[in-house]
C-alpha cells in the first residue's frame, strides 16, 4: 500500500531506482513506527543526538562525514527490552561495506590496533583520523570511534543512579549485522528521537 501511495506521487516518479523510493517510503514510514525506548533511557540518548545532529549539518565536520559513512545506529539491550534496570547497553555502529571491509577482503597488511590500553580520544580527532584510514587501520579507529560516541553519551548524560548497569559498543558493517541481532536491537533515530515525556 505505502508504495502504490508513493509510487503515484510525482516525486517519486523522479527518483532514479526502485531503492530510492524504498528508501524514502522507509524515512516516511519511521516517523509513525519508532521504537518507543524507556524514558529513563532519553538522557543517555540525547547527548547522542545533539552531537550528531549538530555535527552533520557542518560540511566541513569530520564527525558528520563519518557519520554519512555509518549506515544505522542501533541499541541493543542485553536481556531484552522488558528487563528491569539497571540494563546493559551496547551501542551498534553499523557502517557502509565501503568503508568498513570485512577482514578477509583486506590486503595482507598487518592490522594496526592502535594502543589498546589507552583511554578513549575525543570523538573529533577520531573522525579525522578515519577520514584518512587506510583498509589495515579502518577497523581498529572505527571500534575506537565508537567507543568515543560511548564516551560522549556517558559524559553527557544526566542519568539517574542505577538506571545504565554497563554501556558498551560494537562496530560491524551492513553484511555482518546478522537478522537476529538485527530483532534484538532498536534503530536510534536521530531525527525523530524525540524527549521523555
């Protein structure tokens, strides 16, 4: 049905393949389908989105360039979403095949992993290391740009005590986000997230 609607639109007939209308029936149909997360959940969201939101819009922003590179955002609750606080979080970074390769596609450099014992850096420095990553560093600053968004989301937050037990990431690309953890997960809308109530 949302297609016929769409496809009879003239905007539509102008988009130049069938996944472009599919993306957009997509973006339409998320403003009236999004996931309804916790309200105590929203002041760990909302340092995401704001930063996100605000770094995007910036052409020149290292931050938003990645972030036009990462596919989807996803949170995933260990022991589901009907579990009693204080919950464990992992932050799904799911990024473009393009600029995240699956390992065994990566020429037989040596991967560098950086200095594993190191704190997080800032989410900045990060994005502008990746803008320049070559295909044996990509994923080891990709891991560590999500552990920055992680960062950022704890530092920001105004949470209640005992609400966030432990807060954690996980960087894949599209061919790796396997359809279970896909269900299990929540698609972090930064468009329409919108505050508790």
């Amino acid at each position: 049905m949302t297609y016929e609607v769409l496809d009879s639109l003239v905007l539509t007939s102008r988009l130049p393949s069938t996944d472009a209308r599919q993306l957009l029936a997509a973006r339409i149909a998320r403003r009236f389908s999004r996931f309804a997360y916790p309200d105590e959940l929203h002041p760990l969201l909302k340092p995401l989105r704001d930063e996100v939101r605000s770094k995007v819009a910036k052409e020149q922003s290292a931050v938003g360039r990645v972030m036009g590179r990462v596919e989807t955002l996803r949170i995933n609750m260990v022991g589901g979403w009907d579990a009693e606080p204080p919950w464990k979080l992992q932050l799904l970074v799911v990024v473009r095949p393009e600029f995240l390769p699956f390992m065994d596609r990566v020429d037989d450099a040596p991967l560098d992993l950086g200095d594993l014992t190191a704190g997080p850096r800032a989410l900045t420095k990060v994005a502008e290391d990746l803008l320049v990553a070559t295909p044996s560093t990509a994923a080891s600053l990709w891991m560590e740009f999500g552990a920055a968004l992680v960062q950022h989301m704890e530092s920001k937050a105004n949470m209640p005590i005992n609400v966030i037990a432990e807060l954690t990431h996980d960087v894949m690309n599209t061919e790796e986000l396997t359809y279970g953890r896909f269900l299990r997960s929540a698609y972090v809308d930064l468009d329409d997230l919108s505050d508790a109530k």
